[in-house]
C-alpha cells in the first residue's frame, strides 16, 4: 500500500465557496460548498449541514485572516 497518496491523514485540498464563517470553537474555521461535491441547491445541502472547513497556510504565514462569506 503506498503511503504517500493524496488524502493521507485526512488532509484533501478542494475549491469552494464560503458559506458561513463564524466558527464557534474560534479556530479559524469556516463552511465551505465545495466545488464539485455539495449541491448548488441550498435546500438540498443547507450551509447548516455542511462540515468546518481548517483554511492551509503557505509556508511561513504566522497570521490568520477570516475569510468572508461569499469568498472562494
């Protein structure tokens, strides 16, 4: 079994749109409609449903910035 495929470790880079960003826990998290994976159709996949998202910095970011709403 190769241990270098992607998606080891849970860890998948994806484009979406962001659907809700006030995470409670504040950890930096966000919803995110994935291109491709969740619906259009917000009555099939309401952003409520959706799971929190962990945004991937570039080496050597030492910030974080809330992505806004509406933003891909």
């Amino acid at each position: 079994m190769a241990d270098d495929f992607y998606g080891l470790n849970q860890t998948v880079r994806w484009i979406g749109v962001v659907e809700d960003n006030r995470d409670p826990s504040q950890l930096g998290r966000c919803k995110v409609r994935i291109l491709g994976w969740y619906s259009d159709d917000k009555n099939l996949a309401p952003a409520d449903c959706l799971p929190w998202a962990q945004e991937q910095f570039s080496p050597g970011v030492k910030s974080f910035t809330a992505q806004k709403v509406g933003e891909w």
